[in-house]
C-alpha cells in the first residue's frame, strides 16, 4: 500500500477528484433510489386504498377486493421494473432520430461515426475526415462521381490580317499562345 506521503501532489489531487466525482455518482443513484421508493410506496398506498374503498363503502367480496388489491400490487412492481428499460429504449430511440444526418448532395463526416452495412456495421472518419459523395450514371452508362463544373472551355482566338502570308508568319505567336491558355487551364482544374 502506498504511504499517502510518498504521493506527489498531482496524484493526490487526482485521487481526490475521483473520489469527489464517485460521492456524486452514490449520491445520485440513492436519490433515484429514493425517489423509486417513493413511487412504490404511492403505488401500494393506492391500490390498499382502493381496495379497502372496494371492500367498505362499495360492499365488495373480500376475497374479490384482495384479488384486485393484489393485481394492484404487481402491476406497481412491474412499472416500476420497466422504467429503467422503458427510459433507456427511449433515450436511444431519441438520440438516433436527433442524429440522422442528410448527406443527398454529399458532405464530410470528420469523425469516427459508425452506420448500418449489410451484415454488419461500418465505420467512417475514425482516421480523419472522409467525403461522401453522391454518384451519377454518365453518358456510357458507368456510375462514377459528378463532376462540379468543369465543362469545356471555350477559347476564341480573332486574327485581324491585311492578307494570308501575315497570317501565316503569325501562326507560330498564335500556337504558342494556345500552349499558355491550355497549360493555365489544366492548373486551375
């Protein structure tokens, strides 16, 4: 066992914060404890209530009224057994339809999100982020990514000339210059 003065001041604090966030954890399970109690106590408080209503002012059978005090009883204990389940079902079922995400027009998923595959489950992001990106048939039938943009460009070169021998000692300076406008095209894809 480690003396508590061979402990450095950072371990010390440490512990001391476990055992403070462990105190608040008891503290709250015996105050949910409490409160189930609590609803029990309501719940057999009101079906012997009933059943004596049942037995004395409504003249019922006794063997008729404990049959009801004790389906009272027992249908008490079995809500009060369901609740955790019941909440839990619900707080997932909640937390899934808050988290549905739309990605029909593609997005980024930058962090390790698990999603239903066939057979089984994926995971995506967990090493970074990842793209989704929604696919397109193309003219030949192969399904691909579409492209944004892009398309042709169009370039339109006018040569004004008093006659052809000018133009064709320019031809050269008129090559060239499509070299630069094609080099600078495929840059900026």
């Amino acid at each position: 066992m480690t003396d508590l003065d061979d402990l450095g001041l950072p371990e010390g604090e440490r512990m001391a914060a476990a055992f403070t966030q462990e105190m608040g954890r008891l503290a709250s399970g015996l105050a949910a404890a409490s409160r189930e109690a609590a609803s029990l106590e309501r719940g057999f408080a009101g079906g012997l209530s009933r059943a004596m209503d049942g037995l004395v002012l409504d003249g019922g059978r006794l063997s008729d009224v404990l049959a009801g005090l004790g389906r009272s009883l027992l249908d008490t204990v079995y809500r009060a057994a369901m609740k955790p389940v019941t909440d839990q079902l619900g707080g997932l079922l909640a937390q899934g339809v808050s988290s549905i995400v739309p990605f029909a027009k593609g997005g980024v998923v930058s962090q390790a999100t698990a999603f239903p595959l066939r057979g089984g489950l994926g995971v995506m992001g967990e090493a970074g982020p990842e793209a989704i990106m929604p696919l397109a048939r193309g003219p030949d039938g192969k399904l691909g990514v579409r492209g944004a943009g892009g398309g042709g460009a169009q370039v339109t070169i006018n040569v004004s000339t008093p006659d052809a021998a000018s133009f064709s000692r320019s031809q050269s300076q008129i090559a060239a210059e499509m070299q630069r406008l094609l080099a600078r095209g495929a840059r900026n894809r």
